[in-house]
C-alpha cells in the first residue's frame, strides 16, 4: 500500500518499509488497552476545549456587561456636564472596542464542538476482527481506499526526516495528539550507502579469512543487527560479492557460474533482469518470488523458459506483486 507522508521535497524514500511500520503501529493500537488510552485521551481533550470555550463564553458575558453599564451611565449623565459626559462616552466607545475584539478573537480561534471519534460501526468491526484484522488486511478482500479510511480514524498524519541515507525517522500523530516516533531503516541501492558499510565490510572479510562459509556469516552477523542494503536481513549473497571482490575463494568452482540444464540460476537470472543477484534474494526473502531450493544442488532454480525471464520482468517493474515457481 502507498501512503502519501509529508517529507522534504527533492527527495525519494522508499514507502514499503514506512507502509509495514506505519501499518503495524495501526494494529497494535486497536488492541483494547490502546482504545480504552485513545478514548480517554478524547474525552480529556474535549473537557479541555469545554474549559477554553466556558473561559471565553465568560469572558464575553463581563464585556458586554461592562458595555451595557457603560451605555445606562452615559444615557443618565446631564449633557450639559460636557466633561462627564465626555468621559463616560470615552468608556462606553473603549468596552465596546474590547467587546468587538474579544468576539473577534474568538471567532477566529473557536474550536470545533466535536471531536474526530471512531464510528461506531468501525469501533464494532474492530471489536470482533481482533486478531484477524492483519489476516484481513492481507487477504485482497479490502480495498487500497477502505485501508486508507481505516488508518485515518485513528492517525492523523505521519512526518518523515531523513536521519541519514538508510535511516528515516517517522513521526506518527494520532488523532487527539498523541505521537510516536521511531527511527526507521530503508532499503538503499548500494552496499556503500549504508551506515557502518566499512566496518561490516571488514567483518565479513575477517570471518572469510576464517574460512567461515557465507550462509553462517550472513546467519551470524544478521543477529547482531546487519543487513543488505534491499534486505532486512543480511543476506549471504552480500557475503560472497563482498568475498569475492577481495579475492576471497573457497573452492575453485566459485570463481565460475554454475549452469544447470534446464534451469537458470539466481546470477543467470539477474543478469537477464539487469539487476544484482540480492535483489532476487530479497524478493524470495519477502515472500514476493516463491521458490524452494533444489534438495540435489541447494541452489534456487528457475526453469528455464522464455515466460520465466517475462514474469519476472513485470515483478521488477511491479506489473505484478507476487510469483510462484
């Protein structure tokens, strides 16, 4: 899903991670704790703005008090007494001037009597999905517009500040004024983009050296925290690249393409897309490319058809989100 969030101009944020935490943020606030915090939260914002229009509705009554008692004594004064009458003709044009303005301000600054709540058709839905909603949310069954409506009953607005390249730090402001910011990883297009990219690099390269396979680096290195530069996680594709590159070989066959009859490997693939063998690994990661390894070969294998390199063709330029092998 696509959300339109306020950022800086001039500048490209990939929206899928924001979407995922904006979206889970949502879930976790249907929980009955979070509703029973966000109706209390509306029921003391409106005592507030009763507080603030009570202040004001009184502050009105003294003016025009004060007018009218300023109106009797100059009505009551001697016009012959020039100079009381002058006076009190002062007073009387001074608290109709304060009234006009004290109505004036309070025009402009009047708050609305009723505070955004949730429907209470939205409110029993909510009830009864439960734990279901996010299954609900995945299914197709619900519409990007439906979606959309959802998450504005309860989020008022998401801001975004690009911390550094990979980092994005997301402001969510709920309805009734409450917020919750986090700072946010985002896929980049390159390895050198992201944050700590040489100190990894060097990790990666130390734990080779080791003689350390790539499918336990990525494992390892993942639970402290790493990641590819398209991935969550740290993907042992971006191992053998980084391993590669400083001439790190752990056996003679890795330095040639394996080809497989009738099949088409992930660096044949890519090469066929034009796009970096981790962008594949990503897709199959997030569920996008559904493929299992060949038990004989443990490689992932795409048969090799023409429809093959055409299906994943439009999954690159997202004709299509989802494929099947």
């Amino acid at each position: 899903m696509r959300q339109q969030y306020r950022v800086p101009v001039c500048q490209y944020i990939p929206a899928l991670a924001i979407d995922e935490y904006v979206v889970h943020a949502f879930f976790e606030a249907l929980s009955a704790v979070e509703l029973d915090a966000y109706h209390k939260a509306i029921k003391t914002q409106q005592q507030s703005q009763e507080t603030v229009e009570r202040a004001h509705s009184q502050q009105i009554q003294r003016l025009q008090y004060q007018v009218a008692l300023a109106e009797r004594q100059f009505n009551q004064v001697d016009p012959d007494n020039r100079l009381v009458a002058a006076e009190l003709e002062l007073r009387w044009e001074n608290a109709l001037r304060e009234l006009k303005l004290a109505q004036d301000y309070y025009a402009k600054h009047q708050q609305p009597q009723t505070v955004d709540q949730i429907p209470k058709e939205l409110k029993t839905a909510f009830i009864a999905i439960g734990q279901k909603l996010p299954e609900l949310w995945h299914s197709g069954n619900l519409t990007q517009v439906q979606k959309k409506s959802l998450l504005r009953c309860l989020i008022d607005k998401v801001v975004i500040h690009r911390v550094v390249r990979d980092t994005v730090r997301i402001r969510i402001i709920w309805k009734g004024g409450d917020s919750t910011t986090v700072d946010l990883t985002i896929p980049v297009g390159s390895f050198a983009e992201m944050t700590g990219a040489t100190e990894l690099e060097n990790r990666i390269i130390a734990m080779s050296q080791q003689g350390i396979d790539d499918q336990t680096i990525a494992l390892t290195l993942t639970k402290l925290g790493s990641r590819s530069p398209l991935g969550k996680t740290l993907l042992p594709s971006t191992v053998k690249t980084l391993r590669l590159k400083h001439h790190i070989f752990h056996n003679r066959s890795q330095s040639h393409p394996r080809r497989i009859s009738g099949y088409l490997t992930i660096p044949q693939v890519a090469t066929a897309l034009s796009v970096p063998p981790y962008w594949i690994y990503d897709r199959i990661h997030k569920g996008a490319i559904a493929i299992s390894r060949d038990e004989a070969t443990g490689l992932y294998l795409f048969p090799d058809l023409p429809e093959t390199l055409k299906q994943l063709q439009k999954l690159k330029v997202e004709e299509i989100c989802n494929l099947r092998f």
